[in-house]
C-alpha cells in the first residue's frame, strides 16, 4: 500500500462509518502526538473516540489533500498531507499531519505515529 492508497482508505472508511476497517487501518502500538491537550494518544484513545464519533455520526467528511513522501521503502513509509476534518455540527478542523505507516507482521498496513505539525484555526471561532 502506498502512501495515497493509505490516505484514501482512512478516508473512505470514515466517511462510510467503517469502524472496523478504519481501526483496521491503526496499530496497536499507534502513538498521536501534538494533538491540543494531550501529551499522548494512544489506540484505546483512539478506539474509543472512533466508536462513539462513528455510533454517533459526528463526521460529516473528512478528506485530505496534498501528499509530501520523505522517506518510503517496501515495509514503511512516512509522509506528510493535510486532513480537513468536517463534523455535522459545522465546526471544520485543517491539520497538517505527518503519518508514519508500516507493514505489520499480518501483511496489513497500519499507521504506527501521527505527528499534528501544524492546526489551523476554525474560520468560525
């Protein structure tokens, strides 16, 4: 899986409410740093958020945009791209992230770290 398909299969998974093949896409061992407020999330963190996002159709689109690949080869990849998060209540989150994904032992890719560089500010706010 290359960096794009990996992009567009978080998104599409989001965007269908696919809980389990989202979290299908997230390892275990997945470590989020920068996000406001946290020092560290982690997959339960996450598990939990995506569940209750997912049951209760938070989510209106999420997309991302732009591709930057620093470093890949047949087992890891890292790369950069900005996540325009849209929730039903109007409120829009733009990030700009750096993903490290890897080829786990079962074949499938999973992000392993999200690193937030960089939030930009709700228009609305």
């Amino acid at each position: 899986m290359n960096p794009q398909q990996f992009l567009d299969a978080m998104a599409e998974t989001a965007n269908n409410f696919n809980f389990e093949a989202h979290m299908n896409l997230i390892s275990k061992d997945v470590n989020v740093l920068g996000f406001p407020d946290f020092d560290v999330i982690n997959y339960n963190d996450w598990y939990s958020q995506s569940k209750k996002e997912f049951e209760d159709r938070v989510l209106k689109r999420v997309t991302y945009q732009g591709l930057y690949v620093v470093a890949e080869d047949e087992e890891r990849a890292l790369f950069q791209s900005v996540e325009t998060v849209e929730s039903s209540d109007g409120k829009m989150n733009i990030s700009v992230i750096e993903f490290t994904i890897q080829k786990e032992d079962d074949g499938q890719w999973r992000v392993v770290k999200e690193q937030i560089m960089e939030n930009v500010p709700d228009s609305d706010d």
